[in-house]
C-alpha cells in the first residue's frame, strides 16, 4: 500500500509536468519527430520545477567520525556525549528505523539530528531531508542553521521553507530570488516559485516547515499521494515532539505509520518526552509494541526498525548516553494576589542589572505586564514579544531577541523580556533569570532551558545562580490552586495542579537528572498532592482524560486509514474531510491540523481624499507606539491604535 500511494504521488506529478506549458509547449499538428522533441524537453523538467538537483550526503560521513563530521558541518571542536552517541548510532543500523533523541535543554539536539540524518541517509541511499519544527519562529531560525550545514556541505540543491509567511522570510525570499538567476549566481542551495504552489510543499529536496505541513501528509484529502511522495527518500526530523495536544498527536501517529510502512528514517527531538507519549510514538511507526526497557535514564537514545519489508520490523534497543552539563535551578513559589506582585519581583532581582525572561500564558497578562515594567524600568529596558504581533513586527522582534540574546549575543543590561509561550521552545536564547507562569511540568523545563544556556561573565550577583519563579497563581485553602482563566483554557487544571503539587516536594531542581523524574510523575497516575486536593484532582484528570479521548476521535475522522488496515487505495479517502479545492495554506486547511480558531488576514487600506483607497504610505512615517516600539495603524483621522494585537479600542 504504501508503494502504491507513493507511485500515485509521482503519477500526479508527472501530470501536472506534462500539462505544463512552459515545459511542454503547443507548436501546433503532431509531425514525424514530435515525440523525440518531447523527450528531450523532459531534461528541462527540473528546469521548470526549479528543483536544481537531489540533496546527496557525503558517502564519507559514517566514516569520518564524530569529531570530523560536527567539526566540519558545525564548527564543533570536542562533540558533547550526546552528539558522539547519536553518531555511532546512526553508523551502526544496517535498514531504515526511528531514532528518539531525549536529551536537556541546551545539549546540541538540533546538530545531533542532522548528523544524524547525513549518516542515515549516506548509508540507506536518501535524497532529501525534512525538519518539522513547532512554531514559524521556530522554523524561521532553525532554516538559517540548516542553510549553514548545507553550505558547509558545499550541496547544490533545492531549499524550501514551508509556512504561511514563509515567502516573507528574509533568507528564502533571497534564495528565491537567487532561482531567477540561476544561471549566474553557480552552486549552492535556491529556492523554486513552482515548489510555492499548492500541494507541493514537501517536494524539495530539503524541506524545513512547521509541523503542520508533515500532519497534512495524513489528511484523507485530494493529492495527499503527492505529499507522501516529498516525504519518500527523505530523512524525517521532528523537534519537540512533547508539544503536541491529543489532536495533532493522533494525526503524528498516523503519518509515523506510513512514513514506517515507506521505510522513511525518522528523527525525533525532545527534552521532556514522558514514557508514555515515548512509547505511543515507537509503536505508531512499527506498527507493534515495543519493549523498551530502563525507562530511568536520561539522556538516552531509542531505535526502533521500520516494519518489514522497508526494515527488519524486529530489533528495537535503548542507548543510556551521558551529558558533563549539570544545571542547579533554584525553584520559588511566588502567589499572584495583586496585578503588581510579578512587577515588583521582576524589579527586584534587576536591581544590579542582568537580563531577565518574564513568560506570561496568555498576550492580555504579557501586554499588562509590559507596561507595568516600561513604567518603572523605561521604555528602552522591555521588550514585549507575542503571536499577535503583525508579520513584520514579529519577525523584527525574533531576529532582535536572538541578536541580543543568542550564542554571540550583545546582552543589553538591564534589559527584561516578557513573552508568551512563542520563546519556550527552539529559540537558542540565553537569559540570567526567569519568571514563569504556572504551566505543565514539561513547559516548565522548557522555560527553564531559556536561562543560563550560554555561558556568561557578567551576570549580576543576584542572578549568578540559576533561578525559576513561578507564579500565575493563588493559593486556596484545603483546594488546589486557583489559576486565571486564561491558563485554564490552554492547559486545563488537570496538569497545572499536578505540576504545582509535584513543585512542593523541591526547592532547587538539579538538571538534568530531575527531568525525567518530575515529567513521568506529573503524567503518571501517582498521587500527588495534599489529601484536600484529592477530590478536586480526580474531578480534573477526568475531565482532562474526556477531552483528549474527544480530540483523539477527531483526529480519527480526518486522518488517512493506517497502511495495515487497508487493501486499495480507494478505502484511504473513506473518511475524507477536505474538498478538492481546498489549499493547504487556508485557514479551513489550517483548522483541520491544530485545533482552535482559524486566523484572519487583515489588508489596511486607506481612503484618500479624492475617494479612493491605497495601500499606507511609507512606514517611516506612521508613529509608533510608546509601550511596545510597534507601528500602529490609522483609528480615526486623529488618532492611532497599536498594530500588537491589542483589543481593538484600546487607544495608545
């Protein structure tokens, strides 16, 4: 079946080549002769598709070892633990497989993982690399890192970053425009405007994306063949693999099953993966239960072969890797009675200066926050950064924090961020302190992996050591803790009660060891807690398991059937969800893959005097706003209003 569905794909494709006019020209009645001038146009194919050449790996990189591949793909002189057990890994499998890399924070996962998948696909014969990251922040910095490796590489391919705004990305709009001028500009990656087209995402040969477009690949929708084509011959890599609700994750585990049966390498990334979530993910891409044993160490290493044909569908081991980075974070509990009480902290441990990461649950409380600090502190010393900020902004904002707080980063002190959850995951940033609000156990250590990541010789006295405040919370007598609404509507109390009654038992955490202790107690069943909390948990976990059986079953209504299950390709679409027209960049596509609102896309226009409409004049000379340094957009012919998301009566 899955040999199948991808000669479907290449079908598909070769129909819309062939009904190319560029490539296929009408030059009127057939005569003798036409059909060796057609075969010969079939070489500008590539030409055409703007696809310059397949990503081939270095048939010498299972041989030069740890040292020399890191060293010359990364720059790395003395690989970590962790990097050098991947590596021998990924030398020793002998078919296609999933390799699970759970490792700290900070540990070098990202350059593990294409290592990793350089080796895999130099020794197994693949052509193509794809890696799925959360968020587009986080798909924008890792696609600079993966154009490094490949110029490192000296590759001459094709490189596509896949999101909504990913044609507004700096470095791709620039390798588009390279593909223009292919002739001139010699080797080295391009991009391709045809791979830009609708359901063609995934057919460069390296690919980086949101998740989204790797979970669209297990939709039962029209041309889903074609995707599942970009994917065969490629390498798999996914980051943050914990970060998936019920819904996308029951979608993950369909696509893992067919990548399997195609004998497609996968990687996955996480720091927090619980035991539970790391087996569903083994046996989704096997197609069988994998015994997995020593479930206690950390880091460690899990392979598990593709099932038969593709691989030998039998072996499946664990490798303990080891880690010298050893990280004591001081925990404080900080209740939340007052709107000032975060403020007030946050003053207190910038009172000698350092730089300081303030992540809020929702964009309301990270905006309140914000203007509280520019109050106190100025304007020049808080940088606020959420999903609601305009493309341009957001992208602004983005390649500042990592300019500023990255590996080289300038490090302006004092200097506070606050942030919503768009910094937790992926961002190579570095801050002296943090002040959390309360969240589930595994984004909790994600937080914490955004301090002390890089060394620093300047940190202040009161943040040498390194230190997590959560708050976001008030306590209750003989009850959990009360928590804001709008905590409760991304997390659920379930979670969020557990992870602060596992919290009381610590008063500093020692990573990485405490990692996978905490994350399997707080998603296990032991009970936590006080006895008062009991009643109250057990209503929670409940409720909590209701709703993810609830997600689940929609994930199994729009997901392609398991490869296993079925005997034709006619019973994939049984339970098709998307209609023919449907591109995958709408936000009825989009609603389908995450669940939650659709986002709207807004064009200003403004009236002119003569009753027209035009696009605002130059930026330079729209005002920007006091508390966020944004642009702000026209209220009425006298006023102005942010461009931050902000409701929209809200007057600066």
């Amino acid at each position: 079946m899955a040999a199948q569905l991808v000669q479907a794909g290449a079908v598909t494709v070769a129909d819309w080549l062939a009904s190319n006019e560029d490539l296929f020209p009408y030059e009127g009645p057939l005569q003798d002769g036409y059909l060796d001038t057609s075969a010969s146009r079939v070489g500008r194919a590539g030409e055409v598709m703007g696809v310059r050449a397949a990503w081939t790996p270095d048939s010498g990189s299972a041989w030069m070892g740890a040292q020399g591949l890191f060293g010359s793909r990364f720059g790395v002189e003395a690989p970590r633990y962790v990097q050098m057990a991947v590596y021998d890994l990924a030398c020793s499998v002998t078919g296609p497989g999933l390799m699970l890399i759970e490792a700290p924070m900070g540990e070098g996962k990202t350059e593990a993982a294409l290592g990793a998948a350089e080796v895999l696909a130099a020794r197994l014969g693949g052509n193509g690399v794809f890696f799925g990251l959360p968020t587009q922040a986080t798909a924008n910095q890792i696609f600079r890192r993966v154009l490094k490796w490949l110029k490192r590489q000296g590759a001459d391919t094709t490189v596509a970053l896949a999101h909504g705004k990913a044609a507004r990305q700096e470095d791709y709009r620039a390798l588009l425009h390279a593909a223009a001028e292919a002739d001139e500009c010699g080797g080295g990656a391009v991009g391709s405007k045809w791979i830009l087209g609708r359901y063609r995402a995934l057919l460069a040969p390296v690919v980086v994306a949101t998740v989204d477009q790797l979970l669209l690949a297990g939709l039962a929708s029209r041309h889903v063949s074609v995707r599942v084509l970009g994917l065969a011959g490629k390498v798999v890599v996914l980051d943050e693999v914990h970060a998936y609700d019920a819904y996308m994750s029951g979608l993950l585990h369909g696509v893992l099953a067919w990548l399997g049966a195609c004998g497609v390498p996968v990687v996955l990334l996480s720091a927090t993966l619980p035991a539970k979530q790391r087996a569903e993910l083994v046996q989704a891409y096997a197609g069988r239960p994998a015994e997995l044993k020593d479930d206690a160490s950390y880091p460690r290493l899990t392979w598990v072969d593709a099932p038969g044909p593709a691989g030998k569908g039998e072996a499946s081991r664990v490798v303990a890797a080891t880690t010298d980075r050893r990280l004591p974070v001081k925990v404080t509990m900080l209740p939340e009675p007052d709107v000032t009480t975060v403020a007030d902290e946050a003053k207190k441990l910038l009172a000698d200066g350092g730089c300081l990461l303030v992540i809020r649950n929702t964009v309301a409380r990270a905006q309140e926050l914000a203007e509280q600090l520019r109050q106190a502190l100025g304007d020049e010393a808080v940088t606020l950064m959420h999903a609601r900020f305009t493309v341009a902004d957001r992208r602004r904002l983005e390649t500042g924090l990592v300019e500023q707080f990255g590996p080289e980063g300038a490090r302006p002190m004092p200097h506070v961020v606050v942030a919503t959850q768009v910094v937790e995951q992926s961002l190579d940033v570095s801050f002296d302190a943090l002040i959390t609000d309360l969240c589930p156990i595994d984004l909790l250590f994600q937080r914490i992996g955004r301090e002390h990541r890089h060394p620093a010789i300047n940190r202040p006295k009161l943040m040498k050591d390194a230190q997590v405040v959560v708050t976001g919370f008030q306590d209750c007598p003989d009850a959990p803790p009360q928590v804001p609404r709008g905590s409760r509507t991304v997390y659920g109390d379930h979670l969020l009660w557990r992870t602060a009654a596992a919290l009381r038992d610590y008063a500093t955490l020692k990573l990485p060891g405490d990692i996978p202790t905490l994350v399997n107690r707080v998603y296990g069943t032991e009970t936590l807690g006080p006895d008062s909390w009991q009643e109250d948990l057990a209503a929670a976990a409940r409720a909590d398991e209701d709703k993810r059986e609830r997600m689940a079953d929609q994930a199994r209504h729009i997901a392609l059937k398991n490869p296993h299950e079925v005997e034709t390709l006619a019973e994939l679409h049984d339970v098709g969800a998307l209609s023919g027209d449907d591109d995958e960049n709408t936000p009825q596509v989009q609603a389908l893959v995450r669940l939650g609102q659709p986002s709207l896309e807004v064009i200003l226009l403004r009236a002119g005097d003569t009753g027209g409409t035009a696009f605002p004049s130059l930026r330079a000379q729209i005002p920007r706003c006091r508390w966020t340094g944004c642009q702000m957009r026209r209220w009425s012919r006298r006023s102005w209003i942010r461009r931050s998301g902000s409701r929209a009566g809200r007057r600066s």
